[in-house]
C-alpha cells in the first residue's frame, strides 16, 4: 500500500499539470512577458502607453492582430523593412520575444487616436465606396478588424493609413507579398486619402 501511495504521489504533478498550465495561462504569461519588453524598450513613447497613438504617422498597436505585429517586428529585426527606429528598437530580440509582444498588443484594448478628426460625411461615403470596390474586407474582414496575418485597420491613425497606402502604391512599401501593391495599384492621392478617412473613422 505503502509503495502504491509513493508510486500515485509521483504521477500527479504529471496528471494535473495540463490543467495548471493551460493554453489560457500559456497566453497570460506570454502577454506578462511582452508588456515587459515593451516597457524594456519604450514602445510607449512612441506607440502610446497603451498602445493608442497620439503620435502624427506612428500606428496604434492595441487590439491590433498578434501574428501581424510579430511579422513586422521579424521584418524589422532582419532589415526587410527599413525603418531605422524600429530595427534599433527590436535588435537583439528573440523570436519568443517578438512573440510575446504580438501577444501583448492584441490583448490591449482597441482605442481611437485622441486627436481623430471629425467624421466627414463626404470623404467617408466615397472611401467606403472605393473600399468596398477594392474589396478590403475579403482579407482585412468586413469589420476590418483583421485576421491572423492581416491587420486590423478600423480605427488606425488617418494620416499613417494615407502614407501606407501611397507607400504601397507608389512600391516604396512591401508586406510578405505584393498583394497590396497590386490593390491601391493606379489610385490617386485623393482617392487613397478618402480610403484612409472612411477606415479611420470606423
């Protein structure tokens, strides 16, 4: 009986680890880890303190997809996309890292940029006209809210979505593909800045 006890006291750690270390906890502590190098490296400063910018053409990052902020910091770190502060920023970093910051960033609360202009009626009808003609809801969803890889664009910062999409237009811009650069292929800057208020304002 005796050695029968030891033999059960042995296997429980086992037993009940699934239970204690779950993908919910797994998630926890992924975003505990990421919260600490972004404060390591002062995301905020830049990005917002929660991920919400006040910043003129600097992205919000809270609520944005975890997949996709981790492939632009891979993209960063390896100088796929050249923007010095942000190569600076993410040098050295491991993939679990980059990881652990995608996964802190998504689970911020979407917020709107505290400076956001007024909707204009105009603008946004004849963005959301060119929007749904370019089809941005078959990837980025109807919502706009993004998918996996995708970004959340709904709600970003105006004048960021009108530089990145004349970036992408004018090839000065590339994702993992060119799939962007072929959907604002041939836009004029009226257009692209009309697509930019209409996604902002949602």
């Amino acid at each position: 009986m005796k050695a029968w006890i030891m033999g059960l006291a042995l296997m429980a750690p086992a037993f009940f680890a699934p239970a204690f270390v779950g993908p919910a906890m797994a998630q926890d502590a992924a975003v505990e880890r990421g919260a600490a190098v972004a404060a390591e490296r002062n995301c905020g400063a830049c990005h917002g303190e929660r991920g919400v910018s006040a910043t003129p053409s600097i992205p919000s990052l809270a609520g944005q997809q975890g997949e996709f902020v981790t492939l632009q910091l891979v993209m960063f770190r390896e100088g796929l996309r050249d923007v010095p502060p942000m190569m600076t920023a993410t040098e050295g970093l491991t993939d679990t890292q980059l990881e652990d910051l995608g996964a802190y960033f998504a689970s911020l609360p979407h917020g709107v940029p505290p400076d956001r202009a007024r909707r204009n009626v105009g603008a946004f009808n004849n963005g959301a006209a060119l929007a749904n003609r370019l089809r941005c809801g078959v990837c980025h969803l109807p919502n706009l809210t993004g998918q996996a890889q995708v970004p959340r664009i709904a709600g970003q910062r105006e004048d960021f979505l009108a530089a990145t999409l004349k970036a992408y237009r004018d090839s000065q811009r590339h994702g993992t593909d060119t799939q962007m650069n072929a959907a604002v292929h041939g836009l004029t800057d009226a257009q692209i800045d009309a697509i930019a208020h209409y996604v902002a304002q949602r």
